[in-house]
C-alpha cells in the first residue's frame, strides 16, 4: 500500500485552520515529515502544525474541537484588544 492511497482529509474548518488527516499508521511520519515542508496551498501561504496523533478518529474530532475553539478564543481575544 502506498502512502496516497490511504490519505484522506477528514475534515477541514476554515474558520478555525483546523483540520484533521487519516492515514494509515505505518505511514504516518512520513506524511509528519512531508506536511513540514508545505509553505503554499493554492496559491495561499501556510504553515502546517500538528498537534495530535491519534489512534482513532473519534480520538482526533475530541482534540481537534478542543483545539479549534482555544484557537478561535485565542483569535476573538486578540483582536478585541
């Protein structure tokens, strides 16, 4: 199995930049240390952070809403300041 075969983007939330990946576990870091070197996506400059590795997706949804809403918070604090 290679590695685009078992790629898949699960979810994505412009609001929050959050986004979640499935992959398959043995290729895990090889995708980690690939999406270090994303500077563009579309034409658009981004910078890629993983912040979970998970075994499940349910796993994954849990932290990425705890993440995405301490980033919006963080976002709506900053520019009401």
């Amino acid at each position: 199995m290679d590695l685009f075969s078992c790629f898949k983007v699960k979810q994505w939330n412009h609001d929050t930049g959050v986004g979640i990946i499935r992959i398959a576990r043995e290729h895990f870091r090889l995708l980690w240390a690939a999406i270090t070197f994303v500077v563009t996506i579309a034409g658009y400059q981004a910078m890629i952070r993983v912040v979970h590795v998970g075994g499940t997706i349910r796993s994954c949804y849990k932290n990425a809403a705890h993440f995405g809403l301490g980033e919006l918070e963080a976002g709506i604090g900053a520019s009401a300041q």
